[in-house]
C-alpha cells in the first residue's frame, strides 16, 4: 500500500499540544499560580434537563421489542427534520423543507465530507485566519497553496475582519459567521455580495453557521439562506455543538436546497443535493436516534428559553473580557455576537509574546492567533466558556496588572 501524499502537504497540528505545554511548564515553576483556561474552545454547562429527559426516553424506547429502533433514516429522522425547518428557517420567514436538511453526527464531519463533492480541479478559498478544517480537508483532497488550488482570502484588522472579494475566480468559498476565530459577524449587505459574486462565477458557498444562536443583534443574518439567491449556490452548515452544549453527545445539519444545481465535466446538470443523498447513504448510517430526541428537544418552550439563558451566559463572559482589554488599550471587535474575544495588539508584539505575558503576569492562557493563519499573528483568542466567576476574575487581573 502506498500512503495519500496529500497528507505530507499537511502542517504539524501543534497548535493546542504547544499551548498545552507551555501551561503545563508554567504550573511545574509556579505550583501556586491559579492558572484561568480562556483558550478553551469547548462548551462548559451542562446539558439542560429536557434534552436530558428526552434522551432517558428514547433509551427506554431502545429496551422494549415495540419500541425498539434500528438502523434509522441516513438523513436523519423525520422529527428532528421537521423541528429544524420550522424553528430554525420557516419562522424566520426563510423558505428551507425537511427534505432539504440533512442530519449528521457534527458539522465538522459534515463539512470535510463535503470535499467528496467537488471535483479534484476546483478552486477554493479559505479565509486567513481560518478554522482549521477547511485548509485541512482541502489539502487532503490535494489542494494546496503550491498547486494554486487553495487561494486565502485575507480577513485581517486592515477589512475588520470581513472577508472581501477576490480578484480571481473561485470555485468553492467557506465562509464562518460568526466567525471562528474573529467573532466577526458578517451584516447581509456583505453576505449579498458574496451571493452575487457566487452566482456570477458558478461558484460554491459553504456557509458554516455553527455560532447562529449566539446572534443577538436583530439586524444581522442568522441564515446565509436570508439572501436572496442564496438558494442557488449555497450550502449551510449548523452543529448542535456550541448551541446546546452536544460537543460530546454529536449532532448537527446540512442544508443543501434543491435549487443548488451544479454540472459535471462532462456538461450534465445535477442537483447537489442528489450527490450529498447519494454520499451520506452510501458513507454514513445516522446519527444516533437516542441523541437526535434529544436534538428535538432543544426546540421545544422550554428547551428553547434555557438555551437562550445558556448562551446569553457565554456572550456575557465574552463581553467582558472584551471590555476588560478594550480597556487596556487593545483592540477588539465590540458587537460581540459570539463566544469568541478577538485580540489585536496595538505595540506590535507577536501571538507567542502575548500568551507568555498573559500566562505569567495574569494566569490567563488564551490561544495564540497566528495557529489559525499567518494573519491572526499579533493577536490572540479568548473565549466566553469557562465561568463568570472565573471570567470576572481574569478581567479583574488584566485590569491590575497589564
Ligand atoms: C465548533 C465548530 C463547529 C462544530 O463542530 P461539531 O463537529 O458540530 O462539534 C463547526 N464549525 C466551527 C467554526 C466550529 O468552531
């Protein structure tokens, strides 16, 4: 067997292991040091009781011969499905049909698999600074920066973060709003000029939306699918992760609406929606039913209510280290609409400079910005997730000591 060389164009993922080590030295020197974790990226509060309960059900369903399921819909079960398109799209106004979602175990999943769509030839453009799974999904399919088949869009301080048009034509776009690392969310009139730009050039849009619940300005998007034209281009992606804490139990969707038609090499059109039918049966068997009863659940009143509190707990976290650093001097994005801080330093030292000055004045370990693309290098990320009290505490010594 020879091994995929695509994987030698990949980077040593070193990023988290040396953020990792670095505490890990730190604590070793200074055993008393109450060390606060703002570089984590996962979810800390609990799952709320109805999902809970809904999940004890469904596994008791699992113990008797009448109630008993096996082998569910690869798409996903009709339930859930239709609890998406009428929560998440249709009382938004947005036109989205139970046959047009596809549920999966998670978006990161679903947007690498997404890569068995597109021909080996496509263009793609990725954000700098990016979340990692997009690079990384493409190098493996063996588009590299070398071979010109993977183009970075800059997103830095110098367009606020938002990604601007390019001047070359590209094939497949990913783009994250709110974004993952930025916090930047992008407004509609931005979003529109991508859809435009993707239907002039026969491009692709995969639009990861896994921070929608964290959107609170009533102005902004919450669904690429809000554009008009949208429908025609592009694909959405949404977790159950960070909005009702499923980072462990693993549920999220995919929306490929039936308008997004595409062609092959040959010149015969297909609906992508077909193809990704045709991929997720053919590669994937559903994601668990136990778990997907208790994806319903997270829409029902009262499912809906504590999410709603849940998140507004990690925005206000993430407000106030925001606040605390815009204090010092630094430079942050103010309409937090998500659970990342974005910092950019304003005297110019690196990512590493900072995460060491934060580790040993402050305790803070946050994430340096330069490990998601050469343009978050001077700035670093924090996150809303661990605890107010623990939150309040960081902002209290960045205010004493920086
Ligand atoms: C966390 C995250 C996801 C969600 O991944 P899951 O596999 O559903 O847990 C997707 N996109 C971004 C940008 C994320 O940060």
């Amino acid at each position: 067997m020879i091994a995929n060389s695509n994987f030698q164009a990949l980077s040593e993922n070193y990023l988290f292991a040396e953020v990792g080590r670095r505490v890990k030295d730190y604590r070793l020197q200074h055993p008393e040091a109450d060390i606060i974790r703002m570089d984590i990226g996962d979810v800390t509060l609990p799952i709320i009781p109805p999902v809970v309960e809904a999940m004890q059900r469904a596994a008791t369903e699992m113990a008797h011969s009448k109630t008993f399921r096996g082998y569910g819909p690869e798409q996903g079960y009709d339930f859930l499905r239709s609890a998406i398109a009428a929560y998440d799209y249709v009382s938004r106004g947005v036109d989205i049909r139970e046959d047009e979602i596809f549920v999966s175990d998670g978006a990161k999943s679903d947007i690498a698999n997404l890569t068995d769509l597109f021909a080996p030839g496509n263009k793609v453009g990725i954000t700098n600074p990016v979340y990692p799974v997009y690079r990384d999904s493409n190098i493996m399919a063996g588009r590299t920066e070398e071979n010109g088949l993977l183009t970075l869009i800059e997103c830095d301080a110098t367009s606020g973060y938002r990604p601007l048009l390019p001047g070359k034509e590209l094939d497949i776009i990913y783009l994250c709003s709110p974004n993952n690392p930025t916090g930047n969310t992008m407004t509609a009139a931005e979003l529109k000029e991508w859809v435009d730009y993707a239907l002039t050039n026969d491009s692709l849009i995969v639009y990861d939306s896994a921070y929608e619940a964290f959107i609170r300005d009533s102005d902004l998007p919450r669904s690429i699918y809000e554009i008009e034209g949208a429908r025609k281009v592009a694909i959405e992606v949404r977790s159950f992760s960070k909005t009702a804490g499923f980072t462990g139990l693993r549920c999220g969707y995919t929306v490929v609406p039936k308008e997004l038609k595409v062609k092959y090499a040959d010149g015969t059109e297909v609906e992508l929606r077909k193809l990704w039918l045709r991929r997720q049966t053919t590669k994937f068997n559903g994601a668990s039913y136990v778990i997907q009863r208790g994806a319903e659940a997270v829409y029902s009143p009262e499912g809906r209510e504590l999410i709603r509190k849940n998140i507004n707990y990690y925005l206000n976290n993430a407000q106030i280290l925001g606040s605390a650093f815009r204090k010092m001097g630094f430079q942050t994005l103010e309409r937090v609409n998500s659970p990342y801080i974005w910092i950019k330093d304003t005297e110019g030292r690196t990512s590493w400079v900072l995460f060491d000055l934060l580790l040993s004045k402050c305790h803070l370990s946050v994430t340096p910005g330069v490990g998601f693309g050469s343009a978050g290098e001077g700035c670093i990320r924090l996150t809303g997730f661990n605890t107010l009290e623990n939150t309040l505490t960081a902002a209290e010594r960045l205010e004493k000591t920086l």
